[in-house]
C-alpha cells in the first residue's frame, strides 16, 4: 500500500488487522455463527475506513506535490506565494 512515511507503522498494523477480521469472519461463517461473523465484519469496516483515511491523505499529498513541482516549472516560486498568503 501506498501510504506516508509516518503512517507506514499504522497502515501495516491497519492491513493486518483487516486481514485478521475477516478471517475470523470467514471461520465464524464455517462454524455457523452469522452473528459473530457479522460483528467481525464490522470491525472490518471500521478498521477499513481508518485505512481508507490514510490513502486518502497520501493521495492529498500526492496531489500537492505535483501542484508545486506545477509551479516551480512555470517559474512560481511557491514561497512567495505562501508568504503572500499569508499577508492580513
């Protein structure tokens, strides 16, 4: 997976977990319990959406990245442009 450089340590714990919960939804389906295998597949979600957020963040920033690397080759140099941003 793709993720930032300080999310590298969650995202591998997030895909494990993943991993994880649906295995257990999967042996809990082979043992008949639907109810337990629904209640892993929700913690599945939960932890999905989490690393749904991490992609997310690594796509945004991503995206800057290319905005700057834009900019510097027109010429903008983008301190400029933030510090004007930053005038009152």
């Amino acid at each position: 997976m793709n993720f930032l450089p300080s999310d590298m340590e969650r995202g591998a714990s997030l895909l494990e977990h993943c991993k994880f919960y649906v295995s257990r939804a999967y042996l809990e389906l082979e043992h008949g319990d639907l109810q337990a295998a629904d209640r892993w597949i929700e913690e599945y979600r939960r932890c999905r959406r989490e690393l749904n957020e991490l992609i997310k963040r690594k796509e945004e920033h991503d995206k800057l990245l290319q905005v700057v690397e834009l900019m510097k080759e027109r010429g903008i140099d983008i301190a400029i442009v933030m510090g004007k941003g930053n005038e009152g």
